[in-house]
C-alpha cells in the first residue's frame, strides 16, 4: 500500500505506472543511483544499532530511501532481522526471493541477488513468488539484471523498475549488447549498429567506456519500445518474438505460462490489439485457456437436435468471411434447426454466438493446413468435453485435411462432408445438412442466442437466463424489456454493456459486483472507496458497482482482488452512477 507510486495501465503481469520521487518516474523505468539512497548492508556497520541509526538518518530525502540490509545466499534466509524504517517518505526494502516472510510494507522492493538468478526457473519463480506476496500497487526492482534483450520478458513477468548496471559492467568486460543478444566486441569484424558510439568506436577503436555508453543506449531503446507494446496491449506477441533470442529466455516463458494463476488473475479480459498466435508459446496464452474454459463451463449450447461443423477463416468474425457466407448460402433456411461449432487453432471451439467475443473476433495465425500434436491433442480434448456437456441426436461436419482427420480419429459419429467451398462441395454440405435437420426441432432467434451466449460468458452461467427473462425486443444491438427500456448492448468488440435496468437484474446473482463505502462516486472510481470485489473480475470487465448510496455500471480498470488491496488507482471507470 503506497501513496508513492500508481499503476495506471496494464497488459498483464506488465504495468505502466508513476513513481513519484524528486522525479516522476514513468514505469516500466531506468533508474540510477541519483534516485535512490541506501544504507548498505549491516555487515558494513559495528553494530545492529548502528546499521539501524544509519537508515533513521536517511529519513526526510525525496529520494527512494533503502534501509540496512542483511544480504542472504539466494535460497537462504537472512541471519538477522532489521526494525522496520518508519518514514512518511518513499521507502524501498530489498527482499530475498525465496524468503517466506511476508514482507514489511514499502513503496519498492528491491530483489536481491536478483543478478544472482540465471536459471529460468529460479526467475520466474522469484518474480512470481514476490508479486504476490507484496501489495499490488507497489513497485517491483530488479538491480544489475536487464539487457537489451531480456528487457521485455523482465516487464511481462511483472517487473517495474530496473537499471544500466550490468550494461555498465559489460561494457568494462568487452561484451557488446543488442536486443538480439551479446558479443565480445573483439570478435566482431564490424558492429551491427550505427549509434554515434559504434560510429566512433568504428574509426577510433573499441574502449570500455563507448561499449558501455552504446549498451546503455540500446537498453534505453529497447526500454522505449516494450513502453509502447504495453500501451498498445500487444507486450505478449513483442516478448514471444523476443524470447528467442536465447533457449533460457524461451524456457523462462514457457515456464512463466504454466504459472497460469499469477497469470490469468492479471490478464484482462479483452485487448484492444490482434491476438497473434505465432508460435507454440500462444496455445499456452491464457487468452486461449480462459476462452475454452468459458467455453466449457459457462456456456450452455442452445437445444438443438443437429450439430454443424466448420473450419475457421481468415478473416474475423466468421460470418463476414467468404467461406462462411457460401456456408450459410448452402445451408439457406435449415440454420434455424441446428447449431453452428466452428474449429480452429488455438482457441479449439468458437460457438457461432460467441464469434465476435476476443479473443474469437480477433485473432490470426499462420495457415498452413497442417496440425501438430499439441494442437490435435488440445482440439480433441475440448471437443470430447463440450460435446459431454452438450449433447446432439446428429452430427455433420464440413471439415478437410488434417482437421477432418483430427476429429475423425477422436472417434466423433458424424457425416463427414469432405470440406472445401467450390461446388461440388456445397452441394454435399447442402444435401448432408438437409437429411440432418429432418425432425429438426426450430431454435430461437440467432440474437437472443448470442445475447443469451454472451452474458453467460462474461457474467457466468445463468446470467443469460436472468437477463433475458420476460418479454425481450432487439432492436439493431440493443436488447429492451417490454416497456422498451434497455437491457444492455451489444459493443462493437463483441462484450457488452449493461445498462442500469440490465444491472438490477443481473445483481442478484451476486457476481461482478464491486461494493463501495456510504458515498455516491463521480466520474471514476478509486481503489480506496472499494470494500469489496468479485475475485472473478479482471481489467476490461463490465462490473455492477453498489454501494448504500450509490448504484451504477461500469469498466474494471483492475481486477477484483486489486482492487481490495489497493490503495491507489482507479478501479473503476464508471459509465452510470445513480444515487439510492
């Protein structure tokens, strides 16, 4: 809990925040030694109270101010204990990674053997570990670890502050620093860069300082462009680039990613960018497994006797595709007696309601008709689970290839059509959809069903059924009640937005709701007004905000359990807010 420093932006464990020192300091940041004072450790000092006496006399600095330190072996716990540093000023405290002691609170804390921690699994673990033992608005420093090409993957695992050091160090040591790795300089017949240092080294000679000053300035460049793939929301495809620069940096995500806990508790639930699933790292995205699991466990499929399906396209949503527009075309009318599963990778099943919810609406991947194993593995196991849940008298399936033959050997009963989109093929899909729907029992409108599908999606299960009770009316992507006042509507990115009679009726299921103190908010709501949160919120989330004096819907900014220990921040950006 801190008055010092803010988050104001997130994409993940990845923040974007304001450290408030003698310098505001935008985070993910550099900072140096003029930021911060320190009492060193314990063991420079005499005497316990002297090493305590050295830290009360750096209280009263505007600067980030570090007490004594008992320094530790990375896995060991530290031989003493210091008395906490009471100051009104920012604090910082160096903290062991593995230490079990739940820290004392600060507005920084420091890793210490930080440089100490090369193997992937020790750092993933360490940050990890730290985050959530430490106050969610409070900021994260890694000294002497960054370079210019692990800086990404050090920001995506949650860290906000680092330094020039080890950039420094390198350059005393010969070794020349890019974002695509390190070289002894001296091995290098030319220097792959045309910054004004290499261009003097180039003509001058290699010395330790210019190696020092180019690495510096290809970490601060590196730093500038992380900034702007967090503020874009797309850190995620920049650090699936980046890690493979190094086997340890690519082990280090993969082992981040089975982290899914620390993860997803962070993840927002939609982003502004394009879901790029480039390489085997994106099946692992929590975007993918938080879409399946919703999938597979808040949504219900409408009843219906006959079961479609149908690969991807390239183009998002499906239904503006070419091929899903001859699709619809061969089926014509028989649509409203069955029920459309399309296939893909990576997110293995997209209801046709949900194809507009991200990450469905948004996402690409490289096309090349072929199907690894971990992709067939994920598909089958998806399908075998939502068709436990969801069951169908008839199965036709337009499929091709290696998808065809993915299902196929998942043991599915179906008519198998072949796939493809030319004539020929159309017309078995027209023939085999037209036996399948005979007896067919007629399903409701296709809106209703996407607004059914996509509350209980984003509210939970029964909040579709709770939302549409009563006489409902579409009108264009808004759903009414039947004395025509709204419910919610349907948003372009494909979530929705409740309105506040929408809100009444979903309150009652006692999810999503964000609870306030006696006070009826405007414009934003902060972290500190919040008493309590839905631990299923995350950033991007529409919330129902209620309070003794206040009712209201809006935007999460952070997730529920943010929201709780913060102290800064806002919570909430609220689109109506009316009082009780």
């Amino acid at each position: 809990m801190t008055k010092y420093f803010e988050v104001l932006r997130r994409d993940g464990p990845a923040r974007m925040g304001k450290l408030l020192l003698e310098r505001q300091i935008s985070t993910p940041a550099l900072i140096s030694k003029d930021d911060y004072v320190t009492a060193g450790s314990v063991y420079s000092y005499s005497s316990l109270e002297e090493a305590i006496s050295a830290g009360e006399a750096l209280k009263g600095k505007k600067k980030l101010v570090f007490p004594a330190y008992v320094p530790a072996a990375l896995r060991s716990e530290p031989a003493l204990e210091v008395a906490p540093l009471d100051t009104d000023g920012p604090k910082g405290l160096l903290v062991h990674p593995f230490s079990i002691q739940k820290p004392e609170k600060a507005d920084v804390y420091a890793l210490g053997n930080a440089a100490a921690l090369n193997n992937p699994r020790d750092l993933v673990a360490a940050v990890a570990g730290l985050r959530e033992r430490i106050a969610p608005d409070t900021a994260l420093y890694a000294p002497a670890l960054a370079t210019p090409a692990n800086l990404a993957l050090l920001v995506y695992l949650g860290i906000d502050l680092l330094d020039g050091i080890r950039m420094m160090a390198d350059g005393l040591l010969g070794r020349y620093h890019t974002r695509d790795g390190v070289w002894k300089a001296s091995d290098l017949a030319e220097l792959p860069c045309r910054c004004q240092h290499c261009r003097d080294m180039s003509s001058g000679g290699v010395s330790a300082g210019r190696l020092a000053s180019h690495n510096l300035q290809k970490l601060e460049e590196e730093l500038l462009a992380v900034r702007a793939a967090v503020r874009s929301e797309s850190i995620r495809e920049y650090v699936e680039r980046q890690v493979r620069v190094a086997p340890d940096q690519t082990a280090a995500l993969r082992l981040l990613d089975q982290e899914h806990s620390y993860l997803e508790r962070r993840a927002p639930v939609a982003r502004r960018s394009k879901f790029y699933a480039n390489c085997s790292e994106s099946l692992a995205r929590v975007e993918v497994s938080r879409f399946a699991e919703r999938i597979l466990s808040r949504y219900t499929a409408p009843k219906s006797d006959v079961l479609l399906l149908l690969p991807c396209s390239a183009k998002k949503p499906y239904s503006l595709s070419r091929s899903h527009r001859l699709f619809a075309e061969a089926v014509g009318g028989r649509r409203r007696y069955l029920h459309e599963l399309i296939l893909t990778s990576p997110l293995a099943l997209v209801p046709r309601e949900l194809e507009e919810a991200y990450p469905a609406a948004s996402y690409d991947v490289p096309v090349t008709g072929r199907w690894d194993r971990e992709e067939r593995a994920w598909l089958a196991g998806c399908l075998e689970a939502y068709l436990k849940r969801n069951r169908y008298s008839r199965v036709v399936a337009h499929l091709e290839g290696e998808l065809e033959e993915t299902v196929r050997e998942s043991g599915l009963d179906a008519v198998y059509t072949g796939g493809g989109i030319g004539s020929a093929a159309l017309e078995r899909l027209g023939l085999a959809v037209a036996e399948a729907c005979r007896e067919a029992v007629r399903l409701p409108d296709l809106r209703l069903l996407r607004y059914r599908a996509h509350a209980d999606f984003y509210f939970g299960q029964g909040a579709g059924e709770a939302l549409l009770e009563g006489k409902i009316v579409v009108r264009g992507r808004e759903i009414q009640d039947e004395a025509k006042k709204p419910l919610a509507s349907w948003t372009i990115n494909g979530s929705m937005a409740l309105s506040m009679q929408g809100a009444k009726r979903l309150e009652r299921l006692g999810r999503y709701i964000v609870r306030i103190g006696d006070f009826l908010p405007r414009g934003s709501l902060l972290a500190p007004g919040v008493v309590e949160a839905d631990e299923q919120i995350r950033p991007g989330d529409e919330v129902i905000v209620v309070g003794e004096k206040a009712f209201g819907v809006g935007r999460a900014r952070m997730s529920g359990w943010e929201m709780a220990a913060s102290s800064r921040g806002v919570a909430v950006d609220l689109r109506h807010i009316v009082e009780r």
